[in-house]
C-alpha cells in the first residue's frame, strides 16, 4: 500500500475531526454525565445521616437541618424514611441520567462511525485499479464497515471516560479531603502502581490487537475471494485446499486473540491487585482511627463508599488504555487507507467534455477521433506493460487489437477511460489530451464493455442503465 508522507498529526487527533459535526450530542452527553457524577457525590449521605443522627440519637447536621421540618419528619422514624425516600430518588435520577447518556452516545457515535465510514468509502472509489489491483476487497470491506468504528471508540470509549473519571476524581477528592486529609493521601497511594501498570501494559496490548485485526481482515479477504470464484473453485475440485487455507488462518487469528485477551487479564489482575491494597490500607487506617475516637462509624461509612466511588475512576482511566489499544488498532488501519494518494486526479481547470451531436440516423452520436502518442505505462514501477505505443481510431473506423494474455489490450482501453495516466506521452480525444477533460463527462461518453461479466445485485433494468441512469424505460 502506497501512502502519502505521513502526517506530524497524532492519530488521534486526525480521527477527532470527524467527530466536531457531533458536537452538539458531544455537550449533551458532558452535561449527563456531570450530572451523573453529582447524584454519584450525593449516594452515600443519606446512610451516614441515618448511622450518625438518627441511629445514634445525635442531632441533625446544620446543612441538614431543614429535614426535621418536612411532613412526619420530627420522629426518627419519620427522618428514617424520608432518608430512605432520597436513597431511592437518588439511585432513580442516576439510572434516569446513565440512560439518557447511553442513548445519545449511541445515535452521535453511529453517525461518526457512518461519516468515516462514508468518507472511506468515498476515498476508495477514487484511488486508481493499480491500488485496488493490489488490495484483497474482503480486507477493504472490513476496514470500511467495521474499522471505522474507531472514532466512536476514542471518543465514547476513551475521550469521554477519561473526562468523566478525572471531573469524578477532582470531586470525590475535594469531599474526602475535607472529611479526612490523610486517609485521603492514603487512598491517593495506589495512582502511581496504576501509571506504571499502563506504561508497562499499554504498548503490548496496541501491537497485538492491531496483529488481530489484520489477520481477521485477511479472514474476511479470503472468504470473500473464495465464495467470488466458487464456479472456478469446483470446477477445479479445489474445496479441500480452501477449507485447509482458512482453518489455518482462522488457528493463527485464534492464537493471536488469546495473546490479546492474556496481555488484557494480566493488567487487570494488576489493576485490581493494586486497588485491593489501597482499600486494605484504608480500612486498616481508618478502622484503628475509630477505635481511638477520632473518627465516627459514620464517616468512615462514607469514606469507604467514595473510596468504591474515587477507585472506579481511578480503574477507569487505567482501563482506557484498552479500549485506546482497540482504536489505534482500527485507526491505524481507516489512516493506511486515507493516507493513500494514489487517484486519477482531475486539473484545476479541467473543462466538460462536449456531447457529440447526433449521427444521421438521430439514434446515434457521431463517432470520436481517439489518438495515443508514444504512451508508455505499467502496473508496477520499471515494468510496463505499454513501450511507445502510438496508434490511432478515426471517426467510422473499428480498430481490434490482438495479442496475448497481458499484451496490454485492456490496457488502451483503461487509459482512454483514463482510469489510469500514461507514464510519458498522451491520449488524445478529438485532439485534446483526455487530461484537459473533467473526468465525469470523460467517462460518461465511453461505453465499456468488459470481459469478465459482472451484475450487481439489483434489478436487471437497473444492471442495463447502471452507466445512464437518467434513460427511460
């Protein structure tokens, strides 16, 4: 694969772009999940007023004052389920928000994955038959309809968890600090094991899930080439020899997955080995402070529960790396194909070919005078396939070339179409270089007929106008 010189732009910023049209579904899911960090921040409160004010008969907090004067709320029962009462709203507008934010990350991750999708697509059509020549279409097909799902897993999957965790973080922090500086710092301890977990994990995972996805590219590639040529694969009784290609492929893909999944469990058990030690500390810490009276089972309550709460953010952020191993693989694979620059390109002041009037019998348009001068060309660099070639079509005659199997017939052909461009000399239509035409109108006005018969899976009227698609019935 041909690429352009790479750019000095990170690759995932190039992918960013294509999700600034989403911007506006991007600032609704911000808003939902700041909000869900907030019902987060509220969860553990009801139950440390409940052990600290109601249970022990203590009064309640100032801030909190106002709950003695809601309706059967003077008696401990009645603060008790009006406590329980929030419990149940809070955890309601949480999974309220959590459910909005899952349903509009899901329509503006779509329409990113689609306009990448589309703009690949698109990118394909025009790179030239020498690129498309040397590409298998099953391994094309995938990078188009699944690889592109790589801008939805940077920004749903890595961006946007990255920004909730770090807002959850910077709260839950600010709360715990006030309510108890060092067991804080303490639970702070396990952030430098979880960076050195990714530093040592994250580069591992990247290169073996790209190895992944290549080789199910290459699975795609060989299923699609097979069942394209499955008249020629019986004909020739070569079943077997497929079966065996694709179950070694497919044991090599497998083998290679399991080396994906080893690298993923390996830092999990490392992430998870790392918080284990930091919420033991904390409880050891914090269970020694409350046998010395100095802080209440209440709060320690609370400080457990945003320890659950900062910890998660904390394994988020180290599980991002995953989820950034999956879209660098992808991207890399969408970028390879998007770097390529290797289409028939149009000049900037390319001019419509003019329709040719009508011939006598008002049926037909009268005929073209086709010229190549001294056209040299080939399919790959120092091998052409055409050397000097200078030959002639005037308007009335019919020219047939012969010659063997890759003499170059289909050749001419293509470089009058101009789907490919001579390497030195021109082609030349009513005395114009086909290069001074636009390649629209250029093409609109040769009719190919090909060797190999190819139908798309449409109607047989649609098959028979595919080139003219304004013709009537």
């Amino acid at each position: 694969m041909t690429a352009a010189p790479a750019s000095a732009e990170r690759w995932w910023a190039q992918v960013a772009r294509y999700a600034a049209p989403q911007r506006r579904g991007l600032a609704a899911a911000v808003v939902l999940m700041l909000l869900g960090v907030v019902f987060d921040l509220l969860k553990p409160w009801p139950l440390k007023v409940i052990v600290d004010s109601v249970l022990a008969g203590q009064p309640l907090p100032p801030q909190l004052a106002w709950l003695a004067g809601l309706p059967g709320a003077s008696t401990p029962t009645g603060q008790l389920a009006w406590l329980a009462l929030a419990t149940v709203a809070l955890f309601l507008f949480s999974q309220l928000a959590a459910a909005a934010r899952s349903y509009v990350e899901a329509g503006a991750g779509s329409r990113m994955v689609y306009d990448l999708g589309a703009q690949l697509f698109e990118h394909l059509q025009r790179l030239s038959l020498r690129f498309h020549g040397q590409q298998a279409a099953g391994d094309l097909v995938r990078r188009v309809t699944t690889d592109s799902s790589c801008v939805r897993e940077l920004v749903f999957g890595v961006y946007l968890p990255v920004l909730t965790s770090l807002v959850t973080l910077a709260l839950m922090f600010a709360v715990m600090w006030r309510l108890d500086r060092t067991l804080s710092l303490l639970a702070l301890l396990v952030a430098p094991l979880l960076f050195v977990l990714i530093k040592v994990f994250d580069r591992p995972m990247t290169e073996r899930t790209y190895q992944h996805q290549q080789l199910e590219g290459e699975m795609m590639a060989l299923s699609e080439q097979t069942l394209t040529a499955l008249p020629v694969v019986q004909a020739y009784g070569r079943e077997q020899q497929g079966d065996e290609a694709y179950h070694g492929l497919a044991r090599r893909t497998l083998r290679t997955y399991q080396r994906v999944i080893l690298s993923q469990m390996a830092f999990r058990v490392g992430v998870g080995g790392a918080l284990a030690v930091g919420t033991a500390a904390m409880m050891l810490l914090g269970g020694l402070q409350v046998l010395q009276g100095t802080l209440t089972v209440g709060v320690l309550l609370v400080f457990l529960s945003y320890l659950v709460s900062l910890y998660a953010p904390l394994e988020m952020l180290a599980y991002v790396s995953m989820g950034f191993a999956s879209a660098a693989a992808r991207a890399r694979r969408v970028l390879d194909v998007l770097a390529v620059d290797d289409a028939v390109r149009e000049a900037p002041d390319a001019q419509p070919l003019p329709a040719q009037p009508a011939g006598v019998d008002g049926q037909r348009a009268a005929p073209r005078r086709v010229r190549l001068e001294d056209v040299t060309f080939g399919y790959e660099p120092g091998q052409p396939v055409l050397r000097n070639v200078t030959l002639e079509a005037r308007p009335g005659e019919t020219v047939a070339l012969v010659g063997a199997t890759g003499a170059g017939k289909s050749t001419v052909v293509a470089l009058i179409a101009r789907l490919f461009d001579p390497w030195q000399g021109r082609v030349l239509i009513d005395g114009v270089d086909v290069r001074d035409w636009d390649l629209a109108g250029l093409r609109r006005q040769i009719s190919i007929i090909e060797q190999d018969i190819f139908l798309f899976s449409r109607s047989v009227a649609d098959n028979i106008a595919f080139g003219c698609q304004q013709a009537s019935r």
